[in-house]
C-alpha cells in the first residue's frame, strides 16, 4: 500500500542462469508480457494500467556477466527515429478525424504499390 492509500501491486520475476545467456533478457521479456496479459485479462477495469515488475536474475560461474542488463541497451541507437526508438512508444494517426474521400490525399498515410 502506498502511503497515499492506493494499492501497490509489483511482480518479482526471478530467473537462475549457471552460465551466460545472451538470451536471457528476451526470455525475461516474454515472461513479462506473458504476465501482463494474464493480468490484462483478469482485470479488464484496469485495462490501461499495468503493473510493476522487477526481474530479478541469480547467476553463479566464474566468468564475468558481460551482457546487457536492458532492452534498450540491446536496440540499435538510431538518432532520427527520436525517443520512439528506445522507449517502445507507438504512434497513433487517428484516421476517424478525416473525411473518407480525404484519406488518400494525406501522404503520411497513402499505401503506395
């Protein structure tokens, strides 16, 4: 419980590697959304909220854990792309705001073939 009252729900996901997995934070990633699609489903009033979860790694062997620690030390830095590209934000081009007949002039939008 937070202090001002509201509910604090975080899943701690722990994961046991005895040797180094470049692997292993894609294998957390999908556990994570598989979390947060169950717990979508089972709370539907809370649909644009998603709870907290630290992954939490244990991992023993004498060479040194050398991978990243972060998705978005893993994607590739492509300035031009700005602050899409490292923070999984999505664009939306609401389509419901224009004419029908005005859709094919919006060149942002238009599929070329």
């Amino acid at each position: 419980m937070l202090k001002d009252g509201n509910p604090l729900l975080i899943y701690v996901l722990v994961e046991h590697k005895s040797a180094v997995d470049p692997k292993t934070l894609l294998q957390l990633a999908g556990y994570m959304v598989n979390i947060w699609k169950r717990y979508a489903a089972d709370h539907p009033e809370r649909r644009n909220t998603l709870p907290p979860i630290i992954p939490l790694g244990f991992y023993h062997s004498r060479q040194d854990w050398a991978i990243p620690l972060s998705v978005c030390d893993m994607i590739e830095d492509i300035p031009a792309l700005g602050s899409y590209n490292r923070s999984f934000q999505y664009i939306v081009r609401d389509l419901g705001k224009l004419a029908p007949e005005c859709l094919s002039s919006q060149s942002d939008i238009r599929a070329v073939f």
